[in-house]
C-alpha cells in the first residue's frame, strides 16, 4: 500500500542534509502521484539551495583558510555607531576551524528570527565570544569612533582564550596594537568570523533596547533601536531627551 502524501510530507520536513535530500529523492522518485512529484521537486531545489549555501561558506571562510597554522582567529564587529540613543556594542568570535554555520551573514542581511537563531548556534559552538560596550555618556566623552575603539578591545579582553588574530570590519583598533590585525572592508558580509560577530553583537543591543524601551516609552527603542527614525525624532522633539540619549549626536534636532 502506498504511503500517505501527508506522511511524505513529513518524511520530507525532516530531511536536513543533502544526503537526507537525495535519499528522500531516491525513494519517490518513480512515485506517479502529482502530490509526490511536487515534493521530490521540492527536495531537489533543497538539494540545489544547499550546495549554493555551501559555496556561499566556503567563499566566506577565505580570510580564515589563509591562516591554516592558526587556530584562534577572532572576528569583531560593532552595531549601534549611528544611533541618536544607546550604548555601542561590540563582539569578539572565535569559531572553530571546521565550522560551517549555514546562513551565517552580515546581520543585517537577516530578518531578526534568523539573527536570533543564528545567535543561539554562534554562542554554542564558538570556541569563545567576547562582549564589550560603552555607554552614550562615554560616546559623548571621547566621540563615537574612540569609544567603538574601546569597546572593541573590551571584546578582546573578554574573550576565555588569547586570539591569534583578529579579523575586523573595516578599521584597525590602536588599542590592540598586541595582535595581529586584519581590516576587511565589508568583512560582515565576507568573513564568517566578523559575520559571527556583527550577529551577536546586533542581538546583544537589540535585547537590551527592548529593555530600555519599557524604562523609557515613548521613544520607540524597541522598534527603533535608538535609531534615529522619523518617529523617534518626532518624540524626541516633544519629549526632549532621555537619560540614555547622545547629547553629541541630537542637537540638531533640538
């Protein structure tokens, strides 16, 4: 008797791996049914989406290939630079050598469920992940890119193990002058490590604006991260600002 399209269904929800692809594939494949066609056909665009996913890792894990004799190398990235409110995050990612986390990208080329999913996988599998951040009153001390700067090496500090290299989105921290450093530009987007990063950083603010969201309403930190939207600056010139607001960055709209 054959088997229930609806049990197929199933069979092929579960399949993960391209090797559970092809045996889905081979097991139905001679199966006449319309219902079964469509879902062999399915499986085998699962089958053409993860080979290009792998392609796509492989060419993101160059910059961390090229280092064969090293075994920590760390990826930093920040999130929260442009913000009229908020602290500045940064992360620090040492992943595994043979780690091949699919779909890990720049973070915001991902849907905030993906990030949260993926942020879960990082902080399992990395060998160490380091926090560091600095406060909008320190921001207004020393300037946004100082305090990204300090940050990033609190990051550093805080990782369990010593980095061999650090892999950075586009600049080159002074206060780590210790460590060899390697700036790619747009390296969110073309290195695993720094990708790792920007994703743990990105979660790590997004949580706590939430946070900051209920301690200060009418902002809309938790829809806007502190950015600086439409609503947020209409708030902002009808409320004035909060205790958590960038006086370097808002006197333009005050």
């Amino acid at each position: 008797m054959a088997e229930k399209i609806g049990d197929i269904k199933k069979e092929l929800s579960a399949a993960v791996t391209i090797d559970d692809y092809n045996i889905f594939c081979e097991k139905y494949g001679e199966d006449e049914r319309q219902g079964v066609k469509s879902l062999v056909s399915s499986a085998y665009k699962k089958i053409d989406g993860l080979k290009a996913e792998y392609k796509r890792l492989e060419e993101m894990r160059k910059f961390e290939d090229a280092h064969p004799d090293l075994q920590y190398i760390c990826g930093i990235d920040e999130v929260g630079r442009g913000p009229l409110a908020g602290p500045v995050y940064t992360a620090a990612v040492i992943l595994p050598k043979d780690s091949k986390i699919l779909y890990i990208n720049d973070s915001k080329k991902l849907s905030e469920k993906k990030r949260e999913e993926l942020y879960n996988v990082i902080m399992q599998e990395a060998i160490a992940v380091g926090i560091g951040c600095n406060s909008n009153e320190r921001i207004d001390e020393i300037n946004i890119l100082q305090a990204t700067y300090e940050a990033m090496a609190k990051a550093v500090d805080n990782l369990s193990v010593k980095p061999e290299l650090l892999l950075i989105d586009a600049v080159h921290i002074p206060q780590l002058e210790m460590y060899k450093q390697e700036s790619i530009i747009k390296g969110d987007a073309k290195s695993v490590s720094i990708a790792a990063a920007s994703i743990v950083a990105k979660v790590t603010r997004d949580r706590l604006m939430k946070e900051l969201d209920e301690k200060y309403p009418g902002y809309g930190f938790a829809s806007n991260k502190g950015y600086g939207s439409a609503d947020h600056i209409e708030a902002l010139k009808k409320l004035g600002p909060c205790e958590i607001h960038r006086k370097s960055f808002i006197k333009n709209f005050l």
